[in-house]
C-alpha cells in the first residue's frame, strides 16, 4: 500500500490559492452590496 495515501500532510494541493485574496474580494463584495442596500433605504426614507 502506498503511504502517501495515509499521510493529509504530504498531500500537493493541485490548485494553490491565494487565501487573502479571496477574503479581500469577499469582503469587498458583501461590503458593496450592503453599502448599495443602505443607499437605496435611506433614499427610500426620505422620499
């Protein structure tokens, strides 16, 4: 049996991420379109 199957920790991860990249962008996104929803009610609270 081979042991690199037994062993997570040898395992190469076939795609590398960029893990801070990602919750950048995800924060930037949920940031935009919470401020986008806050906009549009408070327009629609003044009108």
């Amino acid at each position: 049996m081979n042991d690199v199957n037994n062993h997570p920790e040898l395992h190469v991860n076939e795609e590398p991420r960029n893990d801070f990249m990602d919750v950048a962008v995800g924060f930037g996104l949920m940031f935009g379109v919470c401020l986008v929803m806050a906009i549009i009610a408070t327009i629609i609270s003044m009108s």
